[in-house]
C-alpha cells in the first residue's frame, strides 16, 4: 500500500452518520470528506477529487443511484459503494448495473466488511497507478520500432539498432528462441534508408532441404520437376531493401557456399538458369545457436558467419532481464486489449509476483502469448493468478539446485547428468525440464539426441 491518505467522501444528509464513518474512517488511516447531499458531494469532487465515495442511496434532491451514474461520467474507475435503509434486491442490481463497487444495508453492523471493501477499492486504485505509469514508461522509454525494455542490456540493444540502422554493413543476430531477433531485424529495416522498400524474412529451419535453394536463388521453369513456372529468390524479391536470413545456422552446410558466393559477388542466378541478375540487398541474419559452437560442429560456415557477422546484436534472455517482464506485460495487455476489443487494466499484483519468479524459458513469445491468453480468459478487470497458466503459478524464484561430484568429470559428462536428473524430477516431461533448466525445449532434444539420452 501507498503511504498517501487515500481520500474518502461520505455523502449522507444524516450528520450523526457522517460522524461516525469520519471518525471510523480516521481510525482505519483514511482521509474522510463529508457532504450532507450530492450538490455539495460533486463541489467537492471538482475541489478535492476524492479515492472513494461512500454514499447513501435516499437523499433530497438527487438519489444516489443519480450521484453514482454523475461519478462514473467524471470517472469511471472511481470505487463508490452505496448505503441506504431502504435496501431491496431490485435496487442492488440496479446498483451494480450503474458500476457501484458494492451495495450495504443501515444499520453498518458489518464493519470488518466496509473495512475489507475500502482496501480492496484502496488495492485496486494502487495497482491502477502502476498499470498507467508502466504504460506511460512503454510509450516515454520504449525502444525502436515493438521493443519494450529499460533493462541496461536492452537500452544496449538499442543504441546498437539505431547506430547501425543508417550504416548499410551486414548484421548477426544471435539469442535463444523468442527474445525478437526478427523484431531487431524490422527495426533496423525501418530505420534505415531501405524503408520503403521490401523486407523478406526466410527462415532456414522451416523451409525442407530439397526447396530451400529453389527460395534462396529462385528457379526457371523446367528446372526440376515441379517447376511448372519461373520464381524469383529472395535476393530478387529484397532488391533494394532488406533479405532477413533467420536460422541460418540450420542451413544445409551444401548450400552455405553457394549463398557465400552470391554475398561477395552481389549476383545471383537462378536454378536452371544462364543469366546473373544484380542485386542490392542488406543482409541481416539471426541464430538461436552459439556462433562459434555450430562452427565447431559443422553447422555453419567460419567464412560464411564473418561476412555476415561485421556487425553483432546479442538479444539477452528475458531471465536475464526481469525488471522488463512487467513493462512488456503491460504492453502486451494494451496490445490484446485491441485485437480483442476488451478492456482489462493490467497484472495484479499476486499475478505479477509469480510473473517475475518465473524463468521464462519461451521469452518474451511466451510472455506475449501467455498474456494473450490471460486477456482472453480473464473473467474481472485484472489478470490474477487464475488466469495464468499452471507452471507460471507455480513458479519459484530458483530452479531445484542438483549437487554433482566433478572431480575429473568433463564438463560434457555434467551437463549429461544435470539434464538426466532434470527429467527424473520432472517425471520425464521435456517441456517441464526445459522450463526448469531455463532453455528452450528444442534444445533439450538435441542435447538428449547428443548424449544419445534415451528417456
């Protein structure tokens, strides 16, 4: 809770009654205002914009059913809870309908649930201040083009996108799966001189070894069977904007020289074709693998990563960065806010509790559909705990902490063994494992596949 004295206005024109919540009021840390109708209660409003109205349904002149409905229409998240001796169910509902916070009966025998009610209205109007300033730092701080990020890393980031954006020079970016190097690499694209011309994007792990130098070079009809007509590469379709070569590790290691030639020579020919076409394109790649580990393994060309690689943009994992998981969280609900046509406030602050404990192995794409999913499902004002998936709600803030004896072991036969005894603990569920390691689940896989791990 803030330290600030939230405002209250009771509204009453019974002054023993006034008195007495003051007096109560007071006593629970509140600041209480009092009008004895509601011409006096909206004066007041405009003078002392109160936190909370407290406020009896039969007045003279104005009801406050009225009063409620003139609140909302100055603000619409001010918390306002209605009283009366005349209580009915009719009414109540009616209440609710005009957006009353809650409907209590006189005599107020229940005082721990006026108390309870106050903090709660008090809760939520602290947790509304923190959803307006993160939304205020997303638009004031954000970064270039759809990044989010005070973090130093990401202000880092930044000052290299908009450093490099203006020089026309090749750019490697790598980072595990979903920290936005394809985000990195529209950003440089819209910064740049090459903006109003194409960006292509071709990924080289989803495209099957037998097409992708068909869409890498393009093809003249009759090249192979099935080409029924001619296509055009990627290098022809980026002429003078931007060719993103995402994955390019997973590219067939057959094929790395070809694309190397082509880059040095600024030419490309198609399949079955005989004639060279120009081209002007920036290149910008990306790889979720350590660089000079897929090097290495034969994964990926050294002469083939230093022409691309004159300039690096390492994306750092959201772990690494948790003070940024609320400000993308409040911009991710903004985001589905539209594309839902609903209107949720923000995280609550149990929600965002557990939302910073966790690890975020997916990372930022699993913050975004995480938050997607929440928006969708959340059934009040807020995203609490319920709306959050299971393994977010059982976050902590450490995975378990395994002890191995290393002596002369490698550090190959320890890894081996962290992820064995990972899997065990996680009852054999990779994706769980995964979470708990803090990688991506795709690289539990490989690691079992090199281990030669059968689970």
């Amino acid at each position: 809770m803030t330290a600030r004295k939230r405002k209250v206005l009771i509204v009453d024109d019974d002054p023993g009654i006034r008195e007495s919540l003051d007096v109560l009021l007071n006593t629970w840390g509140f600041e209480p205002l009092q009008a004895g109708d509601a011409d006096e209660a909206m004066q007041l409003v405009d003078r002392q914009d109160p936190d909370i109205v407290i406020s009896d349904v039969v007045m003279p002149e104005m009801s406050g059913l009225e009063l409620l409905r003139q609140l909302k229409i100055g603000n619409p998240n001010r918390p306002v809870l209605l009283i009366t001796a005349q209580g009915s169910i009719d009414m109540a509902v009616e209440a609710m309908k005009q957006g009353a916070r809650d409907f209590l009966t006189k005599p107020l025998t229940d005082l721990p649930k006026l108390q309870s009610l106050l903090e709660d209205a008090e809760k939520e109007i602290e947790m509304r201040r923190k959803a307006k300033r993160l939304s205020s730092r997303v638009e004031k701080e954000g970064g270039p083009g759809d990044f989010v990020g005070t973090s130093k890393s990401m202000r880092d980031v930044f000052t290299t996108i908009e450093s490099v954006a203006g020089r026309d020079v090749s750019v490697m970016i790598t980072g595990e799966s979903g920290t936005g190097k394809e985000l990195v690499a529209h950003a440089i694209h819209n910064l740049s001189q090459r903006q109003n011309k194409p960006f292509v994007a071709i990924n080289a792990a989803a495209i099957p070894e037998t097409l992708i130098e068909s869409e890498v070079f393009g093809h003249e009809r009759g090249s192979f069977t099935g080409a029924i007509g001619v296509r055009q590469g990627c290098f022809e379709q980026a002429h003078g904007g931007t060719l993103f070569l995402d994955e390019i590790a997973e590219m067939p290691m057959s094929l790395q020289p070809k694309l190397l030639r082509v880059l040095s020579d600024g030419r490309v020919r198609r399949l079955g074709g005989t004639h060279e076409f120009e081209f002007d394109v920036r290149v910008v790649a990306a790889t979720n693998r350590d660089p000079m580990l897929a090097i290495e393994q034969g994964r990926l060309r050294e002469d083939l990563y230093y022409r691309l690689n004159v300039v690096p943009i390492l994306l750092p994992p959201l772990r690494d960065r948790q003070e940024d998981v609320l400000m993308l969280a409040q911009h991710f609900v903004e985001e589905f806010n539209r594309k839902h046509n609903v209107s949720i406030e923000g995280v609550s602050d149990e929600a965002a509790a557990l939302m910073k404990a966790y690890h975020w192995p997916g990372n930022v794409r699993e913050l975004r559909n995480v938050i997607e999913r929440a928006v969708v499902l959340c059934k009040s004002d807020w995203i609490d705990e319920s709306a959050l998936p299971p393994y977010v709600r059982t976050a902590t803030p450490q995975s378990k902490k395994f002890v191995i004896a290393v002596g002369s072991t490698t550090v190959a036969e320890v890894e081996k063994e962290l992820i064995i005894r990972t899997l065990q603990e996680a009852g054999n569920n990779k994706a769980e494992a995964a979470r708990q390691l803090g990688v991506d689940v795709k690289t539990i896989y490989n690691k079992l596949k090199m281990y030669n791990i059968e689970i």
